[in-house]
C-alpha cells in the first residue's frame, strides 16, 4: 500500500501530468505568467498596506505565506469565473483533463523555505521576490530544474533553517509536552526562540513514523546553554514548564515514546491539542520579547 502524500509535499511528476502539462500549459507558458503577475498587483495591493514590516524590512520581505494563501484564494476564484483570459483558458482546460494544481513546501535550492505550487510538471513561485526583494516576483520553471525538494529529516530541517534564518538549533527540552512534534528549539539572531516547525508538512512529517526521528533528536541533540535556558524557564506556562533541562530532555523522550504507544500519532485530536499548547507557549514568549 503507497504512504499517502503529507500536507504540502513535492509529488514525483507521473506520465500523466507531463503529459497535460505539455498538452495544456506549455504553449500557454506566456500567458500563464502574465495572469501570476496581474494577480501578484492585485495581491500586493491587498498585503502592502497592512502588513507591518518584518525584520525591519518592508513588504514584500518574509511575506511568502500570506502571499501564497492570497494566490491561492485570487486564483480559485478567477478559475471559477468566466474571465476569458488565455492563462485562465489553459489552466481550466488542464484541471478538466486531470492536472493537479498543489500548494507544495520545501528547500529552494537548500538555501531556503519557499511555498510554491506544483502545477503538472511544472514549479510556479509566486513569491519569488520574499528573501531578495529585486528579484522577480514570479518564477516559472520546470520542476526537475528548480532545485526545490521535499525536507527529509530534521538534520536536513536545521540545515535549511540555519542557512535561511541564521538559527542556531537546540533539542526542545524546555517544553517538553510538544517535543513530539516540536522537538527543535530555534535561537534566532535577535535571541528570540521558536519550537520548530509549526508548518503542516514538517508536523505530519514527524506523526508518520510516531515520533521515532523526534525522539533520536531529543536524545542526541544539544542542549540550549544553561544561562539562556534558566531565564526562558519562568515563561513558559506553567502546566507546560519543566523544573531543568536534565528533566526536560528525559520528560521529552518519554513523551514520544507515551505517544507512539498511545497511537497518539494517529489521532488527529491529539495533534490539535498539542499546537494549541505550542501556539500557548509561542504566544506567552512573544509576551515576554523572548
């Protein structure tokens, strides 16, 4: 029986969608890209007003996922209009055929996280301009030429982060009742920490083999400094807070191990209570300015 697909994961591209996309997108490749980029005016004029500046730097910097989710909503709901716009014709005349259309995560060129679509056979970024502003704003390409692959391991998932965002990765010994799902603790360069990841993929990425990679990287990876550990201890609620990071690390382990036997990487209930728990804590830390 074939593993199902996880939320936002790269698909092989099969015959078939090679096919449609041959048949329906690539003589339409122009006009395709020129929909993205009316679409993208229509998006910034929506994101720029009301989104604040991120790192110090103004929109559209850092903004991939708000602007992706816009695309998203603005695509869907010209494809289900009647604007007879050739992009739109070739787009509705793939779907029809069977084309998927899927909103797809992962490492751009193992540099950074990108939210992208997968289109047939096809990579389209309509964020392109998010981490260097005077790129351009849309990028189209072949899938098998983007250098765009799905995160595989969470030693991969550091990589990434630590190139893309200058994070310095710990286990999660702090909170130990998430570990399972967030087994990492991220130091950014301003001291601000965050339990990683909270993205769809990375969480289901970690429930399919109940927790096994969380709990090696619980047990073998480092340790946040001590000094540091001690002053973020107070913020963490306190029917989530551990009393040391010794206790922390084995109350982490035993938590993936509870959960896998529990079968608690299948109940979706499950998972809903333990990111609400992490948006608690991520919400008392940005509280605090820690």
């Amino acid at each position: 029986m074939a593993t199902p697909f996880l939320p936002q994961e790269i698909r092989p591209v099969t015959a078939d969608q090679a096919r449609l996309t041959a048949k329906h997108l690539t003589p339409a490749l122009k006009d395709i890209e020129q929909l993205l980029y009316r679409l993208r005016a229509d998006i910034d004029a929506e994101l720029a007003p009301r989104l604040p500046a991120q790192d110090g730097k103004a929109y559209p910097y850092g903004r991939c996922l708000e602007i992706s989710h816009a695309f998203r909503d603005h695509l869907q709901a010209q494809l289900s209009s009647r604007l007879p716009h050739r992009g739109l014709r070739a787009l509705r005349a793939f779907l029809a055929a069977g084309g998927r259309m899927d909103w797809v995560w992962g490492a751009l060129r193992e540099q950074y996280f990108q939210n992208a679509f997968q289109v047939g056979a096809l990579y389209m970024d309509v964020s392109n301009d998010t981490v260097t502003v005077t790129k351009p704003k849309i990028e189209i390409l072949p899938l098998k030429d983007a250098n765009f692959v799905a995160i595989q391991g969470l030693d991969h998932f550091a990589r990434v982060a630590q190139r893309y965002w200058g994070v310095t990765i710990y286990v999660n010994d702090l909170v130990p009742a998430i570990a399972p799902i967030f087994p990492m603790t991220a130091q950014f360069p301003n001291g601000a920490i965050e339990f990683m990841s909270a993205t769809d993929y990375m969480v289901d990425y970690l429930r399919r083999d109940g927790f096994v990679q969380s709990e090696a990287f619980l047990a073998s990876g480092t340790s946040m400094p001590s000094d540091h550990w001690t002053v973020r201890q107070p913020v963490v609620p306190e029917d989530l807070r551990t009393k040391n990071a010794t206790e922390g690390r084995q109350r982490a382990i035993d938590a993936c191990r509870a959960a896998r036997e529990a079968g608690s990487h299948l109940d979706a209930r499950w998972k809903l209570a333990r990111q609400q728990d992490h948006a608690r804590v991520m919400a008392a830390f940005q509280q605090a300015g820690r």
